[in-house]
C-alpha cells in the first residue's frame, strides 16, 4: 500500500479527538431527548429529484452509480430514479415525514444526527462530509407560532449544556421574515426575496455595495435603500429593538400590518429568551438567511469570539416543510454543524479529553501462563462497569506500565501469584506512583477517572 | 410532491423502531468500552483503488461523482482518484491505521460503528445500506494468539448483554485456517483456498455436490474429497472436538506441523469460551469464510431459531490487515451486522420500545396567556433529568390527555391555576388514571417511566 495522504473535505479524528466529538453527540442527544424529541436516521441517499427540487444546490450533489450497472439482470433499467447523497436533514426529513405520515403523531418533534455531503470546495469549517444535528418540529395543516420561541430555546440549553466543557458562548441571532418583508412593501419595495438576498451580502460586500445592488437589481431609489440598510443596522437583545424598529417603519410611513404582526412575534421570542437564556439571544435585523423556503422566525448562531467561522447553528420557519398535495406541513428547525464545530474547538486546543482510551485500568501479567487470573480480574472490575483491559504481554512490569503509560490509563492492577491468585491484588496509580493493596470485587477507581472526562484545553 | 415510496435496500425505522436500533448501538458501545475499545469513525469515502484492491468485491462499489463537475475551476482534474462509499469497516480501518501509524499506539483496540453500503440486489436480511458495529485489535510487526481467544468473547458479552431486551441466544461458531490447511496438506491437498471455498458451499448446495466441485475443481481424490467432508461434519463445544479431529487426521496419516499449530490454537480458545460464555462458543470445522486473508481463527455468529438469517457477527485473523512496505500489521477483528440483527428483531415483534418518544411528562397548557407556567414547570422537571415536553395547544384537557396517550406519554402535569402558580400542580398517570398533587420541584416519575425502555415484544 502506498503512502496515504487525508482526503482534503473529509475530516477525521484521533481517537482522542473523537471522544471530545461523541462527547458532543451525547450532549445534543440527551438535551433533544430532555425536550420530547424523538431520533430518526434517514437512509444516506434520496432520488435527485428530490434533491434537486430546491435548484440551487445542484452543483453541491454527490450522485451514485454502482461499478458495474448489471446490464443482464436488468437491474439498472429497474432504476428509474438515480440516488444522491443527501446535503441536509431537511430534504430527506421532508420525504420521510410525507413518507410515513399515516404512523407519525402531529405536531411530530423530531432529531436527527448525522453525515450529510456536499461536493463544495473544501475550506476552513466547510467540509465535503460533515455531521448535522437537527430538531424540527413539523405540524399537520397548521403548526402554532410558540414552537418558533421554543426551538432556538432548545438549542441555546444544548449549546449551555457544552460550556463546561470549554465551548466558547454562542450568539443566537433572530430575525423575522414577516418584519423585513413588511418594511419593505411598507416602503414601497415589492421584491422583497431579491431584498433579502442582498441584504444577506452585507457581512461580505458591505452597505455601500448592498445600496448599489438594491438600487440596480431590485429597482429600489436611494432614499429606500438606505431605509433598508436602516432596518439592518438595528439590533438588541430586549424589547427596545421592537421599539426602534416600529420607529424606522413609522418615520417611513411604512407601518403594514405583516410588519406588525411579525413585530409581535419577535417581542414574543425576545421576551422569553430574556428570561430563559439570557444575554444568549439577540435580534438582529439584518439576518436574512438566503433561502427562499423561510416564512417567519429566521436564526443563525455565533461562537463569540469565532465570529468569522460563520454561523454553527441555523434555520427557521418554513410554511411548507412538504405537501402532498392534500396536506401542507409547515414546520420550524434548526441544524448545527457538529463537525465545523468540533473541528474549531478541538484544533484550537479549546476543548480535550483527559485520555484517549476508555480504559480506566490496565490488568498486568505476571506470566503467560497465568493470563486467566488477570481475564477474571478484568471480568471482576468490568461486572461493576469499570473498563480495563488487559495487558498484550508478560513482560518486565516496567514496560507494562509504560503501555499504559503511552494512552493515558491512570491505574496498573498487579494480580497476585500464582494460578489461584483469585481476586486480590495490588493497584497502583501510576500518575502519582501511589500502590495498595486491593480487591477486584470491590475496588473503583476515583469518579473522575472512570471515563475519560471531556475538559477544557489549554489554549482556553 | 408526488407519492412516496419506500427504496428497496435502504431500511428506515419508525421513531418507536429507531429506540430498539439506538439500544442495541448503545449496548455495544458500552461493552466495547468496558473492555478497553477507542471508537473511531472514518469518512465515508474511499478512492476506488483502496476499494478494489480485493478484486472480488467490485461489483458492489458505489462510486461517487459530483453532479456538475466543474471543468472551470479545474477541479475536476485534481480529483485523480475517484471516490466509491466504503462496503466494510475493515479497509478503511486499514487505511485509518497507515494514515495514522505514526499517532496510534500498538496493539491498538478500536471499535467502529457506521453505515457501509454495497450496490447488492436487496433480500431479507440483505441490504444496500447497512450499520455495521466492528471491533478489532491491530499489532504493529506481530499479534500475539490471546486477542483471537478475547474478540470472540467480547462479542459474546455483547450479545450477552441484549439478551434482556428479547434477542435470542447466540451460537458463535469457530474454525481455525491452519488447521484446516494443515489436513489437507496432510492428505495431500496443495490448493487448500480453493478447498476453503467449496467447503463454503456445504450449506447452500449439500455435501454430494461440494464432494464433485473438490474432485472437478480441486483435483482432489474421492477418498481426498472424502475425508474433507468428515473434517467439515465435526464440532463441539469441548476439548473433545480437538481429540475427534486428531483421531480423523490421525487415520488419515495427515498430522502436520501446521494441523498440531491450528489444534493448539482452537483447543485454548474453545477451554477458554467454556469458562467465559458457556454454551456459546462452538468449535464447527465447516467454518471456511470464503476471504483469502484470513490467517488463524474465523468466526460466524447465528442467532438460534434464526439460523436463516446468516451469519450476523464474523471474522477472523488476519496477518496482514495493512503494510506500508516496511511494517505490516496483523489484525483480528469481527463484525455485527446491526442492522440485519435489528431488522429481524424489530419485524419479528421479539424487541419492542415501551413509547416511541423520549418524553416522560406532558405539561398541560390552562391558557395560551399562562403557557409560560407550563414552561416554568418543563424547565424545572428538566432540570433534574425528565424528559417532559409541553402541550402544543391550550385545549380541552380530554384532548390534551388524548395527545400523550397516542405517543404513549405516561405521565400528564396540569399546572396550578393563574400567572403566577409557581412549580405546584397535580400529575395523572394517564394509564391508571391515578392523579396526585405535586411540586415540579420535588416530583420524579418512577425510575421504569423516566426513559422509554426496550423490551421483549408479544412475539418472544
């Protein structure tokens, strides 16, 4: 075999490195599961034409072929429908829900985690294969505007759960579709998705260039695209911000009753989040969110002091999740970026694990002869949920300790001698060098050594 | 959207489903860590030389391309090797353990738990994507035999383990190359691979039909053919299907050097099975596992009573897992086939989740003005642990009760009256209709309601 270079997109860990990211996967899980949502796993693929339905993101697809398409056994003519892999949680939540929607309870609150891909040039925190963690919550025919308050709630207690681990704070940035589109008819700009798509650019090109674009793509005058950037300079993380927004819109003249409705579902999101997470959400007008399917609450999330990583954490409002023709699902989610945040942390040294392996002792041999007495040792510690293995070798103690050593395992048990040693022993804890004498029927090792401990990193 | 069906191939469980799946992935993970195992996830991706170096699995290969290469930025001409999904967890792992030799300690244990897909024609128990759960130990330079005895064990402790839950007992059985190489060398077979591969068959096709293939394909005698069928028709659980195959060699003139190897070898893993897993490990000698580059021990795994299903856990010795031209590395390792094991218990009714959400307690809405009190009241249940979920819409309670009932919610909160009714309500087990007064604070349910758990089905 020859020599073997990473695959530049496709991250993957030490497996040090991985406990700090199943650590993460468990986190979410636990606070998901906490809040009633249920875990799904969808299939890794989908028709394209599912795929494709949203347009924009084909050039990202990965299609499948299989090497050789079975000519004689007609296999290949069979199918009709050519598989991608899936960019997202949504799509394929969509076709499941769609798919199973005789078996599921509405409103259905779900999450996901998984490996989505996406054939994208790969760069820093954007990879080709990478982890999603996603909740929605999706309703049959209608879907109350409470749970848009609730779902960002839910992640901020995920991404809190995570602080103690050393996971710097996030920023949960909200806005409303229905305040920006509002304002805009209000001020007499019609197109209001070719505003938002500009406004979107602000963070890249700059007000200046947004006012040129809006002026020459979207038909607007000066004086209405300098009230748009107006809008999106607003920004607050308690009810002033409605207030401020309410007193551009009137000095426009351009009070409409969507901008008002969307202005009270915003207060309504800004008000618990004050006393439920607080200083962890902000409204921020200018968050647009390029994609057209958003109806209401729009979120994207911050890692202060990682600002430029772009959002981990993002999502939204969609009036229509799926349909079938019959029935509309709306629904509202978010879905974080497991990996460009766990490849953030872990190589900026932020967070660590305390040792690479989940062994908390390391049973030595005296002599290849006796290696069942160190097996019922191992048996012994392992029946009260201690993990432990055993050494490879009777060798020297020294170097059986050093093999421990090498991967972190805090404590080497020495059986006694003999073929019916039974249970008694010594352990020592090789970090301090500390021995006594010990019974694998009774000992433990300290709780904080037990597991490996997901802490925070030096560069902290 | 138009109807939706399910992909033939691509299996999708039901949220309720999903928990018996999560379980069992659960279950293995612990025991793979109690005995010392680092997980690790690789990409999904391999370049299709990595993929085909075997030869025999090509067929099989999803290979990947992006949907718009684009020719302009030149992308298209960096990527020099395709990419295809990986169809095992073995030669990723082998890749993983080249890539990162420098960084991984030996004998290295790693466990790994993902998806692997093959471009098969889907039947029972067979599919196009599937979860496999490996475990293997990989030695830089050597191996020492112990591991081939402790991998089989740990899997049997796994299996062991989901015993509670409804899966059927576990017959693992195992074979040893050398030994079987060793008699036909004895009884002068050269060709002991091509042996091994129609010894395969015995199940599929019947001895008479194997006994023509070794004489047309193997060269062998009738008398050659002959006695490798009596050595594929002897097992046993104990020491004497080591004297039983000494005896048949014996008669045969066929002690090799390499037989008396293989016997040792057997005969301490079947001593050593008797003590750990009793009942559980069988010495069958018609075990071949038709891959070249097992070495040593092999092993298959049929669930009893479901002996049509296959074999749902396999493996082997391996001297060479990887080389990189100056060290080679020898391996043992096996691997469950998850999903085919949860397809069966799950469709068979022998498993079942009590509920199929995670949710404990629904907290009832009085008002949609008050919903904030039944928030107060979720948060506080949360905070200890509980998963609780609050009720999507202030309706008549009758219906609020109906909405856990359907999701099989055992515990329904109804908060005090008014704004300010602080953690004091009452709570009603909806299936006894037992309603008592509580504090959110203080109220736990019982330990057996607090998660859904996974049990033995109607069917077991």
């Amino acid at each position: 075999m020859a020599r073997i270079a990473p695959l530049s997109g496709f991250p993957e860990w030490l497996p040090q490195d991985r406990i700090v990211e199943q650590h993460v996967l468990d986190t979410l899980r636990r606070t998901f599961e906490l809040h009633g949502f249920s875990g799904i796993e969808t299939r890794a693929v989908e028709p394209l034409d599912q795929l494709l339905r949203k347009g924009e993101t084909s050039k990202e697809v990965y299609v499948l072929s299989r090497l050789q398409e079975e000519a004689d056994d007609g296999a290949a003519a069979r199918d009709k429908s050519q598989l991608g892999l899936h960019f997202d949680l949504t799509v394929p939540f969509a076709r499941y829900v769609l798919e199973n929607a005789g078996k599921l309870p509405f409103p259905f609150r779900r999450y996901q985690i998984q490996k989505v891909w996406r054939g994208e040039r790969p760069q820093e925190g954007r990879f080709r294969e990478f982890i999603q963690a996603d909740i929605d919550v999706v309703g049959s025919g209608d879907l109350p505007y409470h749970y848009e308050v609730e779902l960002p709630l839910v992640m901020a207690e995920a991404f809190g759960a995570l602080r103690e681990i050393g996971l710097p704070p996030v920023r949960i940035l909200v806005n409303n579709r229905k305040v920006a589109e509002g304002f805009y008819r209000g001020i007499g700009l019609t197109d209001a998705e070719g505003v938002l798509r500009q406004i979107d650019k602000l963070d890249k090109i700059g007000p200046e260039k947004v006012a040129e674009l809006l002026v020459n793509e979207c038909g607007a005058s000066e004086d209405q695209a300098k009230a748009c950037l107006a809008l999106a300079g607003i920004s607050g993380s308690d009810a002033s911000v409605i207030r401020d927004v309410r007193a551009l819109a009137e000095s426009h003249g351009a009070v409409t009753e969507l901008l008002e409705t969307g202005l009270g579902e915003l207060e309504a999101l800004i008000v618990a989040a004050e006393q439920r997470a607080p200083g962890v959400v902000v409204a921020d007008l200018k968050i647009a969110r390029g994609l057209d399917y958003y109806t209401g609450s729009v979120y994207e999330t911050v890692l202060v002091g990682h600002e430029q990583l772009g959002s981990v954490c993002s999502g939204g409002r969609y009036d229509t999740l799926a349909s079938d023709g019959k029935v509309t699902y709306p629904g509202v989610g978010l879905s974080i970026g497991v990996s460009r945040l766990v490849s953030r942390i872990v190589s900026g040294g932020l967070v660590t694990a305390t040792r690479g392996v989940p062994t908390a002792v390391l049973v030595a041999v005296n002599t290849e002869e006796t290696r069942g007495v160190s097996d019922d040792v191992a048996a012994a510690l392992r029946s009260r949920g201690i993990p432990c293995e055993v050494a490879p070798a009777a060798a020297r103690f020294g170097k059986q300790i050093r093999y421990a050593d090498r991967r972190g395992i805090p404590f080497v048990w020495f059986p006694g001698e003999g073929d019916d040693a039974g249970p008694a022993g010594s352990v020592k804890d090789i970090r301090s060098g500390d021995q006594t004498d010990a019974d694998a029927s009774t000992w433990a090792p300290p709780a904080e050594d037990l597991h490996p401990r997901v802490v925070p990193g030096s560069a902290d």
